[in-house]
C-alpha cells in the first residue's frame, strides 16, 4: 500500500468526523422545523 494513501485516508478521517455532528445537527434542526410548522402535536 502506498504511503500517501494512507496519508490522505488518516488526513480525511478528522475531516469526517468533524463534518459528521454538523450533518446530524442540519439533520435535527430540519426536522425540527418541519415538525414545529407542518406537525405541530408530534414533537
């Protein structure tokens, strides 16, 4: 296995899991929003 793909595989690994809270929390917000305005009872 050549070195600088595991170069770029432990550089995108912070990446990822720095992006994937912000992705979960876009996710909760819109549902959220979609729950307050069209489904008031549900939440």
């Amino acid at each position: 296995m050549p070195c600088d793909s595991v170069a770029r595989k432990s550089a995108l690994i912070p990446m990822v899991s720095h992006a994937l809270p912000r992705i979960q929390w876009a996710l909760v917000g819109a549902k959220r929003l979609e729950c307050g305005s069209l489904l008031p009872l549900c939440c």
